[in-house]
C-alpha cells in the first residue's frame, strides 16, 4: 500500500529548506476545497510511490432536499481524516458539536456523534444533525447550510515529530429548498392526517384483539377473587358458640411468643428442669404449626392450672376463659416428616425453620430428659434463642397478607396443573 505523506511542516524546519539546492516545487491542490493560511512546502525528497493529499476532507449529505418551514430533517456531516503511525490530522472536534456548529439560520436541534470507522490510512468521524428552519419570507426559496470552516493541525513523527500549526478546512455550501406549506392561490391552511379504509379497518382488528385479551385476564382475576371469597367463607362457615371457638393460628404463635419471652428473663437466673419444660413446650407448638399439624387446644375455665407440656393462653375480655394448647412434636418427629414429605415437599424457608425447630428441641429435651440432668446454661440459651427466631419468623409467615398470596399461588398451581394434566 501506498504511503500517504504530507509534508507541510516547513515552517518548523525552515533552516533545512534553505539549505537545500533547489525548492521542491509546491503542489497543485487536490480540490479546491482546502484552504491555508501559508502555503505548503516540502522539507524531505519524496519516495518513489508517495502522493499529496488533502489531510482531510469532509462532504455533507441530508435526508431529503426539500423542507418546509418548521420540519425537522437530517443533516449528516462525514470527514475522512489521515490517520497513520508517521502522519496524523487532529481536527479541533470542538467546532463540529451540535452546541457550537453555526449552520445559521438553520437551528440544530440535536445532534450525535457516531463511532468512528477505520480504513487505513483513514479515520472517518460521523456527526448527524437534526435541523429546522424557523423563518418568515422564506417560502420557494433557496437556501444555503453554510460553509463550515474546520481547524486543525498535522502531527508527525518524522524527524523526532513535530506538530504543525493550525490550517482551516472549508466546506462547501448546500443549497435547501424551503418548500410552502400551501399553495400560493390557497385561501386557507388544512393539514389533516391521510386515513384510508385500511388503516381504520387495521386500527379495528387490533382494538378487537386488545379488548379480547383484556376481557381474558380479567376473567382469571375473576376467578382468582372467587377462589379467595370461598376459602375466606368457607373457614367462618361453620358458626360455633364462642365459648367453643378454639384460637387461631396467629393468636396461638402470639401467645407463644409471650411465653418465650418470659422463659428467657426467668432463664436469667439459671436453668432448670421447669423452665426447660416450658421452653420445650412453647418450641413444640411452633414445630407443629411449621409442619401444618392440629394442635390441641381445650377451652377451660379462668381458675383450671396448666399442667406439664401444655400453654394456658388467656381469652375473652368480659367473660375470661383459659385455652390450654399442646402438642406432642418431637424432634424425630420433624426429622420424618421432611424425610418423607407427607405429599408435598416444603418451601426452602419453612425447611430452614423446621431445621431450627429440630435443633433447639434436640438440645432442650436432652436436657430436661437426660439420665445425667446437667443444664449447660449457654447450650440451652444458644439453642432456645435459634428456636425462638425461628418462631419469629414463622409468625411472620402466617400473617394474613402472607397466607393470603400463599394461598392464591397455591390454587392457581392446582388449577395449572389440573388443566395441564388433560
């Protein structure tokens, strides 16, 4: 390939071309297009196979030729720059941003710059500008985008480099034709939109399709409203006297909690075999409540004592009465019950608490029904306190809103799978 070389650093290196015994004679321009402040000159001899060129060149192009007052149109500005190891244009970019370019009394709206795209020995820089014209008298006339002038400077490396000073590149003009937006015998301005049968029939359909879309996911809304309504009816269905009704599930991990609670202040002082068997109790009613197990609950009157194993819950404000909840979970319990899955595996979060359950209850019964009788207080602290988080937790997953998106996910999966399964 060719090596393009331009040399137009004479007056870096004036000294040598006075020296030499003959001037090279200056070039005949490329295109008239480039323009400088001095003339170009020559400082080495030319290799066999170098030509001049222009270090730049730059042309303008639009999206169409014809405008009317106001229209937005394109205006893209392409520029070929010499770029190699030896030579090198470095145009000022500055001038060519769409904040900083005079096309008056064009205005730029906006304007990007695109990647540059190399093609040794060039670099080519893309601008594209979104112009406008805002003007009165201009109608059928011819206008010019103006002539924009570019500096810039060549760098070498020849000779141990050198930079040279600063030349200006000069575009041509481009003539646009500023269209009227009625004819000159026109007695007033309509501008209406061009709506034929077929856009309207199209514009139909896709209605159509969109309100049949609409009509089907409110449909299944639907359906998983009644979903909702029944399970909600259905659980208060069945009307008991209210001193029968046993406490709900919110209700009893509540007072468990409050258990929990005081077992840890009382286990301040110590642990014994009481407290252990309180603890245990409190984290058995979590456990079964995890694995969705009934828990036993009988309504007693306000003076009947708990005995071992059970939790005497308070209800009723004017009538007070006594709930006393228990529940055998053990530990091997919990272990078989994830083993086999009882028909549904649970979710990664219930597994975790079940986990917890296990361990906490592990540690408290072999304290409490161990042959040596040994209270480790820190163990038994450590492994309530993991019970009692897990209790938190569970709580917090039982609440109303929670059950409510649980169940809804759940009927919907049964649905699915019902109707994937014909």
């Amino acid at each position: 390939m060719k090596r393009l070389l331009i040399l137009t650093f004479l007056a870096l290196a004036a000294p040598a071309a006075a020296q030499a015994p003959a001037a090279a004679p200056a070039a005949k321009p490329a295109a008239p297009k480039a323009t400088s402040s001095a003339p170009r000159a020559f400082t080495q001899t030319r290799k066999p196979g170098d030509v001049e060129t222009d270090p730049i060149k730059c042309f303008w192009k639009t999206d169409r030729s014809t405008v009317i007052v106001g229209e937005r149109f394109a205006v893209v500005l392409t520029c070929g720059i010499i770029d190699t190891d030896q030579i090198k244009a470095i145009p000022d970019f500055n001038q060519l941003e769409g904040t900083t370019i005079g096309l008056q009394p064009f205005e730029v709206v906006k304007s990007v710059r695109h990647e540059d795209v190399r093609n040794a020995p060039w670099r080519y820089i893309q601008y594209e500008y979104t112009v406008r014209l805002i003007a009165e008298g201009l109608f059928e006339k011819d206008l010019d985008l103006p002539a924009v002038k570019i500096t810039y400077h060549i760098q070498s490396s020849i000779g141990g480099g050198s930079t040279g000073r600063d030349q200006t590149y000069q575009l041509p003009a481009m003539s646009m034709h500023i269209a009227s937006l009625v004819p000159k015998k026109g007695t007033d301005i309509r501008d209406t939109t061009l709506s034929t049968f077929a856009e309207i029939e199209s514009r139909r359909v896709q209605s159509t399709g969109e309100f049949v879309a609409a009509l089907i996911a409110f449909g299944f809304a639907l359906v998983l409203l009644g979903l909702a309504f029944v399970r909600v009816v259905g659980r208060y269905r069945v009307r008991t006297p209210a001193a029968e009704r046993i406490l709900g599930v919110s209700a009893v991990l509540a007072g468990c909690l409050r258990e929990a609670g005081r077992v840890q202040v009382d286990a301040g002082g110590g642990w014994t075999p009481e407290l252990a068997s309180r603890a245990l109790t409190v984290l058995r009613i979590g456990g079964a409540v995890a694995l969705d197990r009934p828990v036993s609950q009988s309504i007693v009157g306000a003076n009947v004592a708990a005995r071992e194993g059970q939790l005497a819950l308070r209800r009723g404000v004017f009538r007070p009465r006594r709930s006393l909840i228990s529940t055998a979970t053990t530990p091997g319990t919990i272990a078989r019950s994830m083993a086999s899955g009882n028909g549904h595996a649970p979710n990664a979060r219930t597994e975790v608490m079940l986990k917890e359950f296990e361990e906490s209850l592990a540690v408290l019964s072999r304290a409490r029904y161990g042959r040596d009788g040994r209270m480790d207080g820190s163990a038994l602290d450590s492994a309530f306190e993991t019970g009692v988080a897990a209790l938190r937790k569970l709580r917090a997953a039982r609440r109303w809103p929670m059950r409510m998106v649980e169940s809804l996910t759940k009927s919907v999966s049964d649905i699915g799978s019902a109707v994937w399964s014909r």
